[in-house]
C-alpha cells in the first residue's frame, strides 16, 4: 500500500504541461480507462452533472484551434475532450425541475474539474502528456454551435492529451505557508512572496524555451490588468444558466 501512495503522490507532484506530442494513437483500452477513470471522479450530491465531448472530427479540431486562441496542440494531440457542465439529461428526467441557477454552474465546473484532474492522472500513468485547455471559454457561443451543445450545458475547459515530445522545466508552486490556512485566512507574507518571485524569475531564466524575466507578480498583474472573458455570463444565461433573480 505504502509504495502504491508513493507512486501516486509522485505522478501527482511530477505535473508538467505538454503541448508537443508525438503522433501517436492511444490505445482504445487506455482511453476507455482514463474516461472511466474521470467519472469515477466525486460528483456534488451524486448529480452527475458533467459530459465530456471526444473531438475526433478533423474539421472541428481544426476549428478549435481558432477558437481557442491559435493553441495548435488541440490539431496534434492524439485526444481531445470538451468537459461541459450538463444539466440537459437532468431536465429531461424533471422537465418541471428548478434550473438555471448559479449554484448549478458552480457544481457543475467543481465535477467538471475532478473529472478533468482524475482524466489527466490516468493518462499520467499510462505514460501519456496533456494540458488543460482553458482557451475553450474565448469563443463560447462559436464552440456551443460547433458541438451542438442544447441548453443546459456549457463547455468549460478542454484537455488535449498524447505521448510527450518534450520534458519541460517544472513550474514551481506557491509554498504551502501562503496557500494553507489554519482556522482562519491569514494575508500573505511579502518576505515568502518576493522569494517566490525570485525562484520563478531563476525558473524563468533557465528553461530552455520563451526565457524572460518576469516574478510571479509580475505575471499577476498582467493577466488582471486586462479583460478577463466579460462576455461569459452572457454566453452562460444564453445557455440556461444564472437566469435567477
């Protein structure tokens, strides 16, 4: 058991992006485990609120790289899911039930992301690469019509996964004395965040590949200065969603 758990917290610690895969098939037996494996994920009170959508269509693969944000690694992966939120089966059971409410939003990418994590971890261990693919939310209206998605259901996130043609750096982690808690929410101290910046700086400055010079901070500041998808609770109402006074 003790030698299981260490394979396990080690695959889970080794985490790396991959966005150059060889081409290479994966095997039907491996991808029916990692999707089994993503639904056995926990699920919020056993609703089951999650579908994946395989994209196999050379055409929609192709048109996903756009609607992405130029990500050509959607086109080259062996795999590539859609994990939606989906409350579509839920209505065709209750057709008379209570829809629409942000809450449903929130269980539904909570699922979505366990799913997600639970699918990447298996691809893991069979030796498989991926990287989460948040660039599906750029175009939600666009990506809806190409999976026909119904009402009821959003895409919240792909995953692109194949064999690795690359070992990238390792990014480091915020310490666990800035994102663990006890009992109540303590502030961050600026000592412990100006070395984490300097380690991502030096993490920075060795790879091997878009070498810069930015902190963590630095980084930060970038992405909130900036519009962060303002369209999405449209896109979400237009779906079913968030329609609660």
């Amino acid at each position: 058991m003790g030698k299981t758990m260490t394979e396990v917290t080690d695959l889970m610690q080794s985490h790396r992006s991959i966005r150059k895969f060889h081409d290479k098939a994966i095997d039907q037996c491996i991808l029916k485990t990692i999707l089994q494996s993503a639904s056995s994920a926990s699920t919020s009170s056993f609703l089951q609120c999650v579908s994946i959508v395989r994209v196999t269509d050379k055409h929609k693969r192709h048109k996903l790289v756009e609607l992405t944000g130029n990500q050509a690694y959607v086109e080259q992966a062996a795999e590539f899911f859609v994990f939606c939120i989906d409350f579509r089966r839920h209505q065709q059971i209750v057709p008379d039930g209570y829809f629409g409410y942000t809450e449903q939003v929130i269980l539904g990418s909570v699922d979505a992301a366990l799913m997600g994590q639970n699918a990447l971890l298996a691809a893991q261990s069979f030796g498989l690469g991926g990287v989460f693919i948040g660039g599906i939310r750029n175009n939600p209206k666009q990506v809806a019509e190409l999976l026909a998605l119904p009402q009821q259901t959003f895409a919240l996130f792909g995953l692109c996964l194949g064999y690795p043609d690359q070992i990238p750096q390792q990014k480091p982690r915020l310490p666990l004395s800035v994102i663990v808690h006890e009992n109540t929410y303590q502030d961050m101290d600026s000592e412990t965040l100006a070395q984490y910046d300097q380690d991502i700086r030096d993490y920075y400055a060795k790879r091997t590949h878009n070498q810069k010079n930015n902190s963590w901070s630095d980084d930060i500041a970038a992405k909130l200065h900036k519009e962060a998808r303002p369209f999405i609770q449209e896109c979400l109402k237009a779906q079913g969603f968030m329609t609660e006074k």
